[in-house]
C-alpha cells in the first residue's frame, strides 16, 4: 500500500477535503490539541482495521472516538453524575471519558475492542471539531505514530511515520499540549484514572471533591488501559531515568536552569523547559525524544522530573520509553 500522502492545510477546502476522506474510509490524521491523532471512520471495523494496520498495532486496543459536542458523546455513551461532571468541566479538552456504551452506540466493536464500554474525547482544538462537525459520525483516533515510536505533536512527525500509510494530514500545526488526554473510567463505582495526562489529578480532585481512584485490577483484566504496554513511548535509543551525570556520548535530556555534570562531552543536549516550566516541557517532550534519538546516541540520559502538574504525565511518558524491551 504506497499512498501519497496528502498535506492538506487548516483552511475550509482543507478541512472539507479531510471529512470527505475520512466519510469515505480513508485515514486521515489531524490535529488535537494534546498529539495529532491517526483518524478514520469508527464506526467502520474495515477504517479501523486500517488505522490497526497503518500503526503497524502488536494487539487491537480500544481505540478513543472523537466528537464535536457533549451532545454527540452522550448519544454515543452513557454518563453518570461523575462523568456529566468531568465532561462539563474539561470539554472541550484533552480529557477522554470511558463510560458505558449507550444501546445506540455507533462505534464499532474493533473500535471498541469488543468491551461494552466506550471511550469519548471533546477535544480543545476547534480545527479538529470543525473536522469532526463535518464529518458526522464518531472518529476514532490513536496517537498518528507507528506503534511503539514517539506520538506526533506536529503534522511532520506524522509525516515522518505514516506517509505512504495514510490518504492525508490535515496540518494545524504543533500540538500545544504534546501529551495524550487524561483517561477516567467511569463505569460506576468512583471514577479510575487510566492514563494521567493533560488535566491533572489535582484538576480532577477539585471537581469530583475527592482524591480519583487508581485503575484497579478489573480494569487490568478487561483489558483496560492496553495503551499503558511498557513498550508503548519507545525510542531507539536506551532511556536511562533520573541521571546525575552525562557519559562521554549519550544524549541529555534536561529539564530547568541546572546542566549535568559531563553535558560538554554528551552527543546531544536538549532542555525540556529551562525555565522549569512542566507545561512547557511536556509540549516539547515527544520532539525532543525524536531530535535526540536521531542522533544515534546509544543512551538518552534524563535529568529528574518533578511530579508536579504535567510532570506526572511526562514522567509516566519516561518510565515507558525506559521500560526494558
Ligand atoms: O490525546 C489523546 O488521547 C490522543 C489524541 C489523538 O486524541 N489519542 C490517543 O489515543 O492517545 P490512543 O489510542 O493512543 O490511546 C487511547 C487510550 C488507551 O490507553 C486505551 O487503552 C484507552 O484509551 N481506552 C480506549 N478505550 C477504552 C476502553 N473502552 N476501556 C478502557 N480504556 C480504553
Ligand atoms: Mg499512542
């Protein structure tokens, strides 16, 4: 399968364009405000096959449908208080709602990964609901990499993965966020968390009143949370966590004013955020695994990463990339 993979700009030609591949089963990705996801149709198993295959997917996870409006969610699910709750206070956003699919849900099974459940995004960016609003219908959207590699937070990365996989790239430019979309189950019961990510912990306790619970091991065994695989944020190169010094040609990753001891030796030296900004840092992230991983360095040493705001969001991001494999 050697497509051209079409550029298509954010204008109204451009987005219309996008909707008319993606109601006609192409995939096209697009841009979010936390990564550009890898879109097509959800309601189609053979779109979403698709979107399996272009990954290049070890397993099929169940996949995140994206819609324009609360309104489009709550046909597709059915929401308790909490997740009304959440909805209302994080959609638009990088928050994704696990919940009940309703008995009219239209998101496929594959989609879906053969639960009873169904995981919803409102996302921030207005491109990507005009996208949506044209469309008509739910569009599933894994991060736009190639399984196991760093997710795209420009439409060049994205390039760099899936050109030749997929019909076009809607360019909106680089994501702001450059995290995936927090994950809360709600499925009765308290609220889990399954993924930490752009809304954090301290934003959701303010509006559920309480601490959020962990994933539990039901959700292990549903299987809930797959995109958690520790091989899943993998650079080539070794990631080795909360270094104290530089060896004579790894890649530093740094984060704050401080430099390591031995930087003047390393092959490559990027700064998440001099200025210790964990927001700053995590926009940065994916494109600085990329830029250091590209210089062949064997190890890719990282500085400590507070845990604070998005930081607990990067560090989980780190420990993946670091997992043995
Ligand atoms: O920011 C994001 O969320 C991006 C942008 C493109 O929207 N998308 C994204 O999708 O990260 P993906 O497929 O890489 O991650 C989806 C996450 C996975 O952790 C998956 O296991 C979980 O959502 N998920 C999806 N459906 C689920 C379900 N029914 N039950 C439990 N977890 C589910
Ligand atoms: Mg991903």
């Amino acid at each position: 399968m050697a497509l051209a993979t079409r550029a298509l700009p954010a204008s109204p030609a451009g987005v219309a364009e996008a909707a008319r591949l993606l109601r006609a089963g192409g995939l096209v990705a697009f841009p979010t405000e936390t990564v550009y996801g890898l879109g097509g149709d959800a309601t189609d198993p053979a779109a979403v096959a698709r979107i399996f295959a272009a990954k290049g997917r070890p397993r099929f996870n169940p996949l995140i449908a994206h819609v324009p409006g609360t309104v489009e969610a709550e046909a597709e699910g059915v929401f308790n208080d909490a997740a009304r709750a959440l909805a209302g206070a994080f959609w638009p956003g990088p928050l994704t709602l696990v919940v009940p699919a309703a008995p009219g849900c239209t998101v496929c099974d594959l989609a879906r990964a053969g639960l009873d459940s169904v995981a919803l995004r409102v996302p921030g960016s207005a491109l990507a609901r005009t996208l949506l609003a044209a469309v008509g219908w739910p569009v599933a959207g894994p991060s736009a990499n190639r399984s196991g590699h760093v997710s795209p937070s420009t439409a060049a990365h994205v390039q760099a993965d899936l050109a030749g996989r997929i019909e076009a790239v809607l360019d909106g430019g680089p994501a702001a966020v450059g995290v995936e979309s927090t994950v809360v189950a709600c499925l009765g019961g308290a609220p889990r968390l399954l993924r930490p990510g752009a809304v954090t912990r301290a934003m959701i306790r303010e509006i559920l009143g309480a601490a959020i619970a962990e994933a539990d091991a039901g959700d292990a065994a549903r299987p809930v949370g797959p995109g958690l695989l520790a091989s899943h944020y993998a650079p080539r190169a070794r990631v080795r966590l909360d270094a104290a010094a530089i060896e004579p040609g790894e890649a530093a990753l740094l984060f704050g004013p401080e430099t390591l001891p031995g930087s003047a030796a390393a092959r490559a030296v990027l700064n998440l955020s001099p200025a210790g900004d964990p927001t700053e840092a995590a926009a940065n992230l994916f494109a600085a695994l990329r830029a250091l991983d590209a210089t062949g360095a064997p190890v890719i040493a990282v500085v400590p990463i507070p845990a604070d705001g998005l930081g607990e969001a990067i560090r989980d991001r780190l420990a993946r990339a670091a997992a043995p494999r």
